[in-house]
C-alpha cells in the first residue's frame, strides 16, 4: 500500500468534474490522502528486462492535523470509513477522454512506482 498527498483544492480550476467529485474528501489545507495498491514485476532475459506495473486505488481520505501524532504526512494518516467510494466511477475528461476517478487520483504513485 503506498500512501501519498493529493490536492484536492488545486483541482479547481484544472479539473472541475474531478473537483466536485472530491470535494467531500478534503481535509487540512486543502489536502487528502490517496492509498494506492502498487506490484511491480520485472522480468529479464539475454540482458533485455520489461517491467509491468498494476496500480489500483484503496480510497481516498481528508487529511487531518493533530500536531502530536503527525497527520499531516499520508504515511501517518489513518484510513478512513469511506474512502473507498472516491476510488469508484468515472468521469470525462476536458479533453472528452473517459478516466477512472481512482486512476486519476493514483496517477502520481503509479508514474513513481
């Protein structure tokens, strides 16, 4: 499970249909937390590798600050009742493309994996 920061807040003018269907996830500063599941399998033969990558949403959950316990930092925030539902349904993009919601929440852990 790889845990990382999602603005939420910076969606608005960028991507308007992603803003409002995560809205209700935003947390202190404008920020949540995306959980992502991530495998990563390598395979080499006669000194050629490929790799493939599977990247799945686990939910998506507002940040929240409580200073002693450090919840500000994704690895440090529990996950949350209902976070999973932000990871489904789909939406069209400005370029009329369909994605996945959780897809478009993951596209940083998955790029990084």
């Amino acid at each position: 499970m790889a845990p990382a920061p999602f603005f939420i807040s910076k969606l608005r003018k960028k991507d308007p249909e992603a803003y409002r269907y995560f809205k209700k996830a935003i947390g202190y500063k404008g920020g949540a937390v995306v959980r992502c599941k991530v495998a990563k399998h390598s395979a080499c033969r006669g000194g050629s590798c490929a790799a493939k990558k599977t990247v799945t949403c686990h939910s998506v959950c507002p940040i929240r600050w409580l200073p002693r316990l450090l919840w500000t930092f994704p690895g440090k925030t529990p996950d949350c009742h209902g976070g999973r539902r932000f990871c489904d349904g789909t939406f069209k993009t400005k370029d009329g493309k369909t994605q996945s919601y959780g897809a478009f929440a993951c596209q940083q852990i998955a790029m990084m994996a």
